[in-house]
C-alpha cells in the first residue's frame, strides 16, 4: 500500500510536486484517496492580515468615481469590507492532484473529493475518474500546490493496488446514479432546428465532477425550469463531465475551465484533456491557441478581475505577457452583478480597452455556479442569435459577436445608413467620411414603473443616454462618422448596477 508523502512549505506555493506509481500487470483496481493536515490557517490574525490584504486590492480601480461604479460606491465598498471576514474565513491551504496513466491519459483528478476514496476499475469509476483498462507501466501523480499558507503543510496520498474489489464507493455510485438520470427520456435541452433567433444561456457552469455540488442531469433540469436554452459546462480542468452518448444532441455545450496557478480560462465546445502544467506566469499561451484552434473551440478568460489569492487562489488573470488576441471571449459578467460589481467593472474597462485596440474580443457572462439555489436574479444571461436552437448554430452566432447580456430586458440594437445599409450586433458597417448612420434602439422591460437609463457608448465613451420608466421604448439617435468606431449599448437599473449590454457594431470610416 504505497503512500505518497511530502512536507510543503509557503515558498512552494504554486509548484508542482510529482510521484511515480508503478502498476504492474494484472493491476484491477486502484483506490486512491488524498489528505493533508492543517487544512485551514489557525491563526486568527494572519487570517484577517490575508483576507483585508485581498479585499483592499479588489476594491482598488480607476472608474470608483464614474457612473458605472454609482454613486453607492462608498456603501458598497464599506459593506464589502465588513463582511469579509465572515464570507472568506477560514482561509485554506488547497492541494489538488492529477494521476496520469503510462499513455497520456487523465485517469483521477482530486478536486472537492481530495479527501474521498477514488475507484478506478475496468468497469467503474468514481466522479473524477475515469474507467477502463488499467496499463502496466509508470504513472504519473501530480501534486498540485494552489494555496499553501501555513508554515507547514504535510500531505499524503495512498495509492492502493489490486485490493478486493470495493463495494459501496460513494462518488462511483454516485457516478452511475448520473448515468441512469441521463438514459432518461425527458427531452431536456435538445437541439430542435427552430429558429432563427435569440437563444439564451450560461457559460459557466460546474457539476460534481469538479468542485459543484449537482450532476449533470440536476443542472439540466435546474436550469431548464429556468429558462436556458444552453449551457456550457465548464469543470475545473476536467471534460468528465461531459457524456457524448448521452449529451451529443443536446444543448449542454461541453467545455473545461482550466485553473491554473494564475489565472483561469474557459475552452468552449472543447473535449479532452489539456497540459496546463507548463503554464507558467510568463507563458505566452502559443501552443494553447494553436491547439484551440486546431478542435474548433473557443478561449474565453474567466472572471479576469476576480478576488485573488489566497480568498480565491489563481482565480485572478496574473499573465503580464498574455497576448489578448489570443482571447476569442472574455467574461465582463461574472456571477451576480451587484455582489460582484468590482471586478465586472474593471473587467468591462479591459473590455473597452481591448476594442479600442481594434481586438474584437467578446463579451459574456457566466454565473460559475457550483451550487443550484439561490440561482439569483442579477446573474447575466447571455443571448446568442442562431439561425437554429442547435449547438452548431450556438458556435456560428458566438463567434460571429451576435451576442447581448442581460439580466432581464430584451435589446435589439442596429445601425442603418442613410443608403438604407442596416447591420446589427457583432457586424461592420463601411460608412464614408462624414456619413450618416441612424442607431436604432428597441429595449422590452418586464419590471413595471421601474426607473433604468440607457446608455450607448461609443469608443470608451458615453455618447447618449436616456432615462425611461416605460415597458417598451424605441430610441433613433443619429452620429457623423469621421473616423473608425465602435458602439454598443449598456442598461442600468435605479442603483446603478448594469442590468444589460451589448457587444458592439463596428464602423469602418473611408
């Protein structure tokens, strides 16, 4: 019964420690099961030390005293501060680990089920796991080190060969329990060929193949009940979670959300593993585009601005030399709005900036939800127009930009040249030097009597706005282009928290 022991230390934060596992032939069954000890920092004072340390530099950004931030700024902030210290404590020490079979491939991840009992036969598997043939050779176990804070963390790791077959494992039970939910006949998020039109969905999501709470079949009827249309399932570095015999003709959208040491980033329509080891702060993420690329998916940078260490270790994007072009999305919405105002505004300031660059990057939302309820009203809904409710139509309206985010109000936002030239989101328009364009506006509302403001933002900036209690309002405004530009539309509601945006049309000034 091999076990795997290492003392870390604070300056090993951040590293990666790997052992070798030799399985000999015959081998029918590992079990594998993690621990470390203290789990959590003991001390009272480095705890608060750390946990204000971290909120004072979230709360820092340049746009405190514009209107995006509203002028409650000061209320929300105090508030934030105030109640840090019961949201963020303890503070934990983190380890996960990867065991890698003698052929490359991923077999067990320890995320949320670090401390659990793993199984790995030909038959079964336990959630993280993944079933088959068990080949004779050198695997590989990699230590994940995301977070160590006290000044001593021992952990070990035992790796049991060909004991008798196991019984009653809970997360493999649990595995086929899923697997039974989804040979179901409900007919949850199938594709249907209607449309086109606007779709919505979510595009940050976690089951419990990761560190969620649900299956894959609970989050499909959850959501459902909610209204998506899709969503994208986005498990920490693992694809597990998807079942192609089960989940091909839905609108479940496979994905991964890799967390690495400094920062994390989703792969939309992606299955498979990826070597996210050799990312260090420094990478450029060449190989990671190329092979993006090579299957068709989708980089999207998750939750950029996010609380960073050690509240939420790598969560915040920490790559200086990352090259954004790279970025096919960014997410601008991340959680609730309201509670999470501080980084969705500086990563909407990053978002402008990028554009004003002339990178066409964007902009989603993503509730990165680990747990069903409360699924709250502020989370962003993304909407895509297709010309059909299937995954293909998704990806083709995604990439193309025809994308808007909302927390309720549907938005129809076009631009027409005096020619009678109309474009809408995600598109360009070629406009002469010194041309008309008229901008059309339609924003539906259900909230009744409720005060909110339009905004239309052109290059970074505020070119008009509108305030309206109405239901329904149509707005024509009109511009003079001399030069390259950009708009697109963003909603606030009364306390100044966005509650819609667009992606933007392009105009192509001659």
């Amino acid at each position: 019964m091999p076990i795997y022991t290492k003392t870390f230390t604070p300056n090993e934060n951040k590293t990666l420690t790997e052992f070798i596992v030799p399985v000999i032939k015959g081998t029918e069954e590992i079990l594998i099961k993690g621990d470390y000890h203290p789990k959590t920092v003991n001390d009272i004072e480095v705890t608060h030390k750390l946990i204000y340390q971290a909120v004072h530099e979230y709360l820092q950004f340049d746009w405190k005293g514009s209107i995006v931030a509203g002028p409650n700024w000061d209320y929300y902030k105090k508030n934030y501060k105030k109640n840090a210290i019961e949201l963020f404590s303890p503070i934990r020490n983190l380890f996960n680990y990867t065991l890698i079979d003698p052929n490359g491939i991923v077999r067990a991840r320890g995320n949320d089920n670090f401390f659990e009992t793993m199984q790995i036969n030909k038959e079964k598997a336990s959630i993280g796991c993944v079933s088959g043939a068990l080949p004779a050779g050198n695997w590989r176990l990699i230590v994940e080190a995301h977070a160590i804070i006290s000044e001593l963390v021992i952990l070990s790791i035992e790796v049991n060969l060909n004991k008798e077959f196991t019984q009653g494992v809970k997360t493999t039970e649990k595995c086929r329990a899923e697997l039974r939910d989804l040979n179901k006949k409900e007919p949850l998020f199938r594709e249907e060929q209607e449309g086109p039109g606007w779709f919505g969905g979510d595009f940050h999501i976690h089951s419990h193949h990761s560190d969620g709470n649900h299956s894959v079949y609970e989050l499909m009827t959850y959501l459902h009940g909610k209204g998506l249309d899709f969503f994208v399932l986005t498990d920490h570095n693992t694809t597990l979670g998807w079942k192609e015999k089960y989940l091909l003709k839905t609108m479940v959208i496979p994905g991964i959300e890799i967390s690495t040491f400094f920062g994390h980033f989703v792969l939309i329509n992606w299955i498979g593993d990826i070597n996210w080891f050799s990312l260090e702060r420094e990478s450029t993420f060449e190989d990671v585009s190329a092979e993006t690329k090579k299957k068709g998916a989708l980089f999207s940078v998750a939750h950029p601005a996010c609380i960073g260490d050690p509240i939420c270790t790598g969560c915040r994007w920490d790559y200086p030399n990352f090259c954004w072009e790279i970025a096919d999305i960014i997410e601008v919405w991340a959680g609730s709005w309201s509670e999470r105002r501080a980084e969705n505004i500086k990563t909407l300031q990053r978002w402008e900036n990028l554009l004003n660059q002339g990178l066409k990057v964007i902009a989603v939302s993503g509730s990165d939800i680990h747990i069903l309820e409360p699924y709250k009203k502020d989370y962003g809904r993304t909407y895509v127009w297709a010309k059909s409710k299937t995954r293909e139509g998704i990806m083709e309206g995604l990439k193309k930009g025809k994308v808007y985010i909302t927390s309720g109000p549907k938005i129809n936002f076009q631009l027409i040249t005096d020619k009678g030239k109309l474009v809408s989101l995600g598109e360009e328009l070629e406009v002469n030097y010194n041309g008309s364009i008229k901008l059309l506006i339609n924003i539906e509302s259900k909230e009744i009597k409720k005060k909110f403001r339009i905004e239309l933002i052109k290059n970074g900036w505020v070119y008009n706005s509108c305030d309206t209690f109405l239901e329904h309002i149509e707005l024509e405004w009109s511009d003079k282009v001399t030069k390259n530009c950009w708009y697109y539309l963003r909603l606030f509601d009364e306390k100044e928290c966005i509650i819609g945006l667009t992606n933007p049309i392009f105009i192509i000034c001659h």
